[in-house]
C-alpha cells in the first residue's frame, strides 16, 4: 500500500518532536500556499479509515530507530515549493510525492498537452536526484528543474514520431551510470507518437540498469505503447477547469477580467494562458474576432478582404512572447555549450521543438478565433433577437470547422469557405 507510509511517518514524527520543532513546523506550514494546502487535504480524504488503522498498529510496533529515521523523512517531505509550477493536479503530486519515497524503474505521465506533466516530471526528477528527496533549494534541485541536471536525460522527438534511432539512444543513456550521485533520470516526451519504436525499448524500460528511472510523458495511450505502460506506475493528469486556470493565473497577478478572458482563450491549457497572459496584443486579437460576423455582408469580395486580414492577426499572434521564451532558451544553451560542449546538448531536439511550438501556436490561435466566433452567435442565440434558425446553424458550422483543425487544412481555404456560409451578425443583435 503505497499510501500507508505518509500517514504513519506523519503522525510518530509529529508525536516525537520537540515544541520548539513543532513552532518550526507550523511557521513552515503556514507559509504554504493555499494550493498546497488544498492537495494535502484531497490526499489525506482519499485515504480510507481501513488503511488509517493499519497504519496506527504498525507506527505502534516500530522502534525509537526507526521513528527517528521517519522524522528525517517528513522534514524532507514539507519542501514548500517543489511542485510550485504544477497546479490543479492535487492527486498527481500527492503519487509523485509518496513514490519519491521509493521510486520503481518507470512511471508513465498521461494527460492532455499543458496538464503540467512536464513541469510535474522536473519536480520528481529533482527529488529523486536530490540528497535530500527534494529540498527545493540545493543545486541539484535547481538544476533539475530547469532540466539541465547531467543525471536527467530528456529526450524529446525530432521528427513527426520517435524514430528507431532515438529508440537506440535511449538504450544507450539508460545503461550508462549516473554522472552525479547513483541514480539517472530518463525524461522521455511524447511518447503517444511512440509508434515503432516501442518494441526495441520494452526492455530496457521493463528492467534498467539499478539507479535508472524513467518518467515517459504520454498525452494517451495508444495501443503501440499498452505494453510498456504495462511496465510504469501510470499518474493520471487531468485538463484543469476554467476557474481554476483563472485561478493560477490569477496567483501570477493577472487582473480578474483579463484571467477569465485567456481562460476561456486557453480550453483548459496553463502553458497557452501564461503565454497569453504575457502577450499584450491578445485583448486586440480577441476583438478582431469578435467583430468578424458584424462585417459579413454576404458578399465574395468582403469576405476575401477579412480572410486577408486574419490571415495577418494569425501571423503576428503570440508570437513576441513566444520568441522571447525561445531567445532565451537558446542563449541558456549557448551559455552550456560554450562551458561543457556542443555533445548531449540536445540543440537539435530544441530546435524541432521550437518550430513544433511554432505550428502550435498558430493552430492553438485559430481554434480561440472559431471559439471566440461562435460566443457571438450564441450569445445572439440567449438574446433570442433575429434569425434564430440562421444564427443556431452558425454555431454547427463553427463547431464544424474547429472539428476540422486536426486534419491540418489549409487556413486560408477553410477561412474562405466557413465566412460563405457564416450568417452576418448585425451588431445591434450582440455588440461587438
Ligand atoms: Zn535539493
């Protein structure tokens, strides 16, 4: 019972120590954020009454030893901030925290892009990497979690799918020793476009080299990858709600109108909200948009013009911070090449990954813009003013063409043809 640890540990520490530990504690505790706080708590309800008292008897039977060596392990647990970056995955973190503990040889990360996975697999990095299981504050916990620690190995893909050879260069680093300490971690991304080069690493993933855990990042499991999930501890992440993407952004400090705005923009997606969150022309973009059906006038010419002019907005959008993030990531791997050299620098995998990114962007910007369509005619739809049955027909289409995104059409013509048949929507209806 993996759970049964923290309950019993929690509880012989908290009777073992001294007052002057305990004020320690509490001023710890009380510098948690609320957040933490809130995933303290859904772990300890999803702890049944059955394992609690299993864990009473045992904390009875075990030695003075052994309860010192507990205490040492719940000061290293009350890091404050390791899984700072992570929001709404209270479940996730409260697995990640009890199985850094004693890690196996895999664990499987699966949900939706922007879930936190990624920053969720640096945090576990870092504490099974630190001496301390995660202080949070000591350098290998600093360069863990700006993935730059030599033990943490991140292979992300360079072309459409993991190709063989990146397969062959898995199995290479795995078997190689720790640099550092003794033990290696293996970040393995995007791992549902696995495809065939899943059999040449079921082996090595099944049985690594003692010290070796890999974290594999999937956004599903398709069934390529059912046998090596087989192997892994899978931890399940999940699409955060709106209020609680307005939430984290608001702890960023964005104001209140703006937050709920980017959420709805960001369908659930944190990484896509910050980056909207630093890009001053989104209100712009969204107005663009939204003013689209009230300049429809049924005619050819008019919606050749508009389809010129988004293609413009989709040009510019995001793009600044985007860019910025990018420039700064490659002067952070100059700066690394320049001091230990160009090998395992991975730039080639940044690049790719820069470019994918890119592409992201704009199809991510595209489908808020068809989202963004659609609230005007519903929101005409709860006005109940005008040509309902044309007005209704719009949303269909709308939700259509969002649906036809992921067959990677092209933009311009599928602009074109949806602004035909989109209705005009006279701004006395919805104002823009
Ligand atoms: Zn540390």
């Amino acid at each position: 019972m993996s759970d049964g640890g923290p309950v019993s540990e929690d509880r012989s520490a908290a009777e073992d120590r001294s007052a002057n530990e305990e004020s320690e504690d509490r001023s710890a505790a009380e510098d948690r954020s609320a957040n933490e706080e809130s995933e303290d708590r859904s772990a300890a309800e999803d702890r049944s009454a059955d394992e609690e008292s299993e864990d009473r008897s045992a904390a009875e039977d075990r030695s003075a030893n052994e309860q010192s060596e507990d205490r040492s392990a719940a000061e290293h647990r009350s890091a404050p901030t390791l899984y700072d970056g992570v929001r709404g995955q209270e479940r996730a973190v409260a697995q990640l925290r009890a199985a850094a503990r004693a890690p196996v040889h895999a664990y499987l990360f699966v949900g939706p892009p922007g879930s936190g996975k990624r920053s969720a697999a640096h945090a576990f990095a870092a504490s099974l990497l630190c001496p301390d299981g995660g202080c949070n504050a000591c350098r290998a916990c600093t360069l863990a979690l700006a993935a730059h620690h030599p033990d943490l190995i991140v292979v992300e893909r360079t072309g459409p799918f993991i190709s063989v050879d990146q397969a062959r260069e898995i199995v290479r680093q795995a078997s190689l020793s720790p640099v550092e300490g003794g033990r290696k971690v293996l970040l393995l991304v995007d791992f549902h476009l696995v495809q065939n080069a899943a059999p040449m690493l079921l082996k090595i993933i099944e049985e690594p080299p003692a010290g070796t855990v890999f974290v594999i990042l999937t956004e599903q499991v398709p069934p390529e990858l059912v046998t090596i999930a087989s192997r892994c501890v899978r931890i399940d992440f999940r699409t955060l709600r709106h209020d609680e993407v307005v939430e984290a952004l608001l702890a960023d400090g964005v104001d209140l109108h703006q937050a709920h705005e980017i959420a709805d923009a960001a369908a659930g997606r944190l990484d896509r909200a910050r980056l909207l969150a630093s890009d001053p022309e989104f209100e712009a973009r969204r107005r663009v948009w939204r003013a689209l059906p009230g300049e429809l006038d049924g005619t050819g010419a008019t919606v050749a013009r508009l389809v010129d002019h988004l293609g413009a907005v989709l040009d510019s959008a995001a793009m600044a911070p985007l860019e910025a993030r990018h420039a700064a990531e490659v002067a952070d791997l100059a700066e690394r090449v320049e001091r230990y050299g160009e090998r395992g620098a991975g730039r080639r995998q940044m690049e790719e990954r820069h470019k994918r990114e890119r592409r992201r962007l704009r199809t991510d910007e595209l489908r808020f813009g068809l989202a963004t369509l659609q609230a005007g005619y519903r929101d005409a739809l709860a006005a109940g003013q005008g040509d309902m049955q044309a007005w209704l027909a719009a949303v269909d289409r709308l939700h259509a063409a969002a649906e036809a995104l992921v067959r990677n059409p092209s933009e311009a013509l599928l602009l074109q043809a949806l602004l035909l048949d989109l209705p005009p929507l006279p701004t006395e209806v919805v104002p823009a």
